[in-house]
C-alpha cells in the first residue's frame, strides 16, 4: 500500500469517476483501474460498484474511507511540520569567521543586514582558517572567509573575492632595517621570526613558498595580540595585516614591504544553489558591503 494509492481512493470516492480522478491526478484511466485492482486484490475485498449513474463505494469502501481520510491528514500534517522545519533553518544563518577579522566589519555587516531583514537569526564561530575550511566542508557554517590560496585549492567550493589587505612587518624598537624606510622579505629570513602556530596564517606561509624563502621560526603565538606582544619584548619580527595594528599601543615599529604584499580574502560556500534565500542574500549583502568599502575590488 502507498499514498498514491490511498490518494487515487480518495478522488475516486469524491468525484464518483476513474475518468475524473484520472484528470485530477495527471494519470491515465488504465493506471488508476489498475491501481484499484491491485488494492482490491490486495484486501480481499471489493471498494467500488460500477454503474450506469458512475462509481460509488462498496460498504467494505465506506468503512475504509475514514481510515484513508486519516492517513492522507496525517502525511499533510507531517509536510506542514517539514515546511514549517525548512523555514526555521532558512531563518538561520551561520558565518565562520577568521580570528584575525577586523571587528568593525563584523558589526556593520549584522547591523546593515538586520536593516532588512530583521527576522533572520545569525550565528558566529570564530575560528582559524583550518578550522572554517572544515566548518564549511561539513556544513557546520554556511558562509565562511578565507585567503585566496585555501580558496583556490578547494574547487568544491563558491569563491568571491572580498577585500584585499596589506600586510605590515612588525620589529622591536631597537630593530634597523637594512633600508629607512621599508623592509623586504629577503631581510626577514635572516631575522627571528615570530609565527602563528597551526594553519592560522595560510596566506603568509603561502607568501614565503611563492618566494622560496626559509625563515627561522624561533617564536610561536596563538594569535596576532599575543605574536605583537613578543615583537614588543624584543622576541622577533611579524608580519600582521595592516588593520590590526590600528587597534593595538605595543612600543612597536612597522613596516611597510616593497613591493607592498597583500593578503586576498573571499567569501565561500560549499554550492550557491544548495543555500536558503536568507543566507544567499547575506552572501550578496556582503559582496555589497566590501564593494561599497573599497569602491572596487582591485585584484
């Protein structure tokens, strides 16, 4: 027995016509009598007389029918349930974001967003990149950050491109770079380098392979404060994004590189077809946000 089946009763016991029911149903004439057949045959029992006036319900039909009746309420119940499930889920979208994400961005992205669309839950889980890359793989978030180089190797992934970031080399006070003012990449291989630990700094680890340049790591941090603090006590040299210096006071030089390096970040998702209509207008509302910012992107 199957819903079709009870669904092709019903019609036949309302409309008092296979031909009728058929129309209904989108199906032939053939296949309604012969799903009929196979239900009779399956109950032992005989649902429906016909005559010259149409079909009407045997009385082993009409005891049925109420159970039927029941049984296609219940299903409609249970699809009203999963409607009502899915639109909560759309209602909710979930950002992974980068430790080392400005905070002021934050803020302006959730409140400019809630300016339209004030009834939409959003959840944030801030982590490292490793970590939202698998966060986006598993569907743990719905939109995540990440440099350029994580995003080019994941071709599973939705890529747009955000917002680009110089990064800044940090030194102790006592340092002197080889030129007044700028120092290069070069120069900082034959320095002690302080260093995220982990997978928390791809696109500066990504920097030094495209450049082919070894550095000596005597220093490790959990995150940018605390890597800038050990600049400060004479540890080593870091390189950091530009944006988080301006919200430090560490006794601390920085540098600009020459050339100027940069650090691309994008916005990802697993596939923009499979998201809800709330997390792909995020999605936009983000592109917007950054397009605004910066006027264009410009890599």
């Amino acid at each position: 027995m199957t819903l079709l089946i009870y669904q092709i009763f019903h019609t036949i016991a309302q409309e008092g016509s296979f031909q009728k029911a058929a129309t209904l149903l989108n199906l032939t004439p053939s296949a309604v009598s012969h799903s009929i057949a196979s239900f009779e045959k399956e109950l032992g029992h005989s649902l429906f007389i016909r005559n010259k006036n149409g079909v009407s319900m045997t009385d082993y039909g009409k005891h049925l029918y109420p159970h039927i009746i029941t049984v296609l309420n219940s299903n409609e119940d249970l699809k009203n349930a999963f409607s009502s499930m899915n639109a909560s889920i759309q209602s909710n979208v979930k950002l992974g974001i980068p430790t080392d994400f400005p905070p002021n961005y934050i803020s302006e992205i959730i409140k400019t967003y809630r300016t339209s669309h004030p009834n939409m839950h959003i959840t944030i889980l801030q982590g490292n990149y490793k970590e939202i890359l698998d966060w986006l793989k598993t569907r743990t978030v719905h939109l995540g950050f990440l440099p350029e180089c994580l995003c080019k190797d994941t071709s599973s992934f939705s890529s747009k491109p955000l917002y680009q970031e110089e990064l800044v080399c940090a030194t102790p006070k006592h340092f002197k770079p080889k030129h007044k003012n700028y120092i290069s990449l070069q120069d900082i291989q034959e320095e002690s380098f302080i260093a995220l630990r982990g997978d928390q700094n791809p696109d500066i680890q990504n920097l030094f392979k495209q450049q082919e340049i070894a550095i000596l790591a005597a220093n490790h941090a959990s995150d940018y404060i605390s890597a800038l603090s050990m600049v400060a006590a004479g540890l080593g040299l870091c390189i950091v994004p530009k944006t988080i210096i301006q919200h430090i006071d560490y006794d601390i030089d920085i540098y600009s590189f020459k050339p100027i390096e940069y650090k691309n970040i994008f916005i990802c998702s697993l596939s923009k077809t499979s998201l809800s209509s709330g997390v792909k207008a995020m999605h936009s509302h983000i592109q917007k946000y950054f397009k605004d910012l910066f006027s264009v992107y410009s890599f």
